[in-house]
C-alpha cells in the first residue's frame, strides 16, 4: 500500500509540466537554432543577390565587347573629313578616351561612330555608362549601351598601326572596367583587327 502510494505521488509529480529553468533552456536553444536558420538565410539571399549581379556584368560585358569589336572590325578607310580629321585614317581617338571611325549599314550608308565614355542625363548620380554616338545621312543619335546599374569606371583605347605610312595592319585594344550594383568590379579588355586590308591609296 505505502509502494502504490509513492507511485502514485511519482506518477502526478511527472504530469505537473516543465519547470522554469526548463523552459528557459528550451527557449534559448530554440532561439540559438533559429537565429543560425536565419543568418543561413541571408547568407543565401545576399549570395544569389551576388551572383545575379554578376551573371548582368558578364552578361553586359560580353554584348558591349562584342558590338564594339564587330564595328571596329567592319571600319572603313576616311574617302572625306566629314567624319575623320583627315582623309585615309581608319580610326581616330577623341576627347574622353574615345575612338571614332566610319562603317557601312546593311543600307549601304556610310555611319560615322563613336564610342567614349559618358554620363545619359536620366543615369543616377555618379554613373558613367559606354556610349555610343551615330550619324548617317538619315539620323543622329546617342545611344547608352550600359544599363543605369552597371557603372563604367574605365574606357580606354590602345592604338597600334594607325599610321598610314607604317605598313601595318591597324588594330585597336579597347579597355572596360565596371562596377555593379553589388559593389563588385570587372574589367575585360579586347584586341581587334579591321577586317579590309590597309592598303595606301
């Protein structure tokens, strides 16, 4: 009788609950756990933000390189000066770091092109974006060829044979250096040959 007793006093002490140290620990581990979920999660949030903004650089990068370097390839000799200093140059530096030289369109129209570095008035603040200025018998306009979250640090043009009287081939090495919207830098930079043999008229 005394043994059902203690069982019985036992067994209503185990169905009285946690106690309060009990509970404490419970809430602080639950606490840690979640706080480390938590951090785990914005860790992965701010890597995809990263990679996402990388992916645009690249991405951004790629099509300005190769658009560039299709132009620079296509150009043709100056006939005049009405987009050249002088006639018979195949490119030319301008103010800014630019280069500018003629090309033909699929219409068989002759575009005199720019690209330098540069600031759209609907840009934010501070960010500089490669430009590209085009005129035609038809048209004249400026193109942004950067998006207003990739800034243009750097846009730099190395010349080699421009000469006319060197008997070599010209070549242009163009320089970008970009900033994205995650503070991350990238820089690239390509070497292009014209296409049409420069020879002297």
């Amino acid at each position: 009788m005394k043994k059902l007793k203690q069982n019985q006093k036992n067994g209503s002490r185990d169905q009285e609950g946690f106690t309060l140290v009990e509970l404490l620990v419970s809430m602080a581990v639950f606490s840690l756990v979640m706080g480390v979920v938590m951090q785990l999660f914005f860790y992965s949030m701010r890597s995809h933000r990263i990679i996402l903004a990388k992916s645009q650089m690249i991405g951004e990068m790629s099509y300005n390189l190769e658009h560039i370097s299709r132009g620079l390839r296509m150009a043709k000799k100056s006939q005049d000066t009405s987009c050249l200093s002088a006639k018979g140059m195949n490119f030319e530096k301008t103010a800014g770091a630019g280069i500018k030289f003629q090309v033909m369109d699929s219409s068989g129209r002759l575009n005199c092109v720019e690209y330098y570095l540069g600031h759209p008035v609907d840009y934010p603040q501070g960010v500089n974006a490669l430009m590209e200025h085009r005129v035609n018998a038809s048209q004249d306009f400026y193109l942004p060829l950067t998006s207003p979250v990739i800034n243009v640090l750097e846009f730099a043009i190395a010349d080699y044979g421009w000469d006319q009287n060197d008997q070599l081939q010209p070549r242009a090495t163009i320089h970008i250096k970009i900033q994205g919207k995650e503070n991350q830098v990238l820089e690239n930079q390509i070497t292009v040959s014209q296409r049409d043999l420069d020879v002297q008229e």
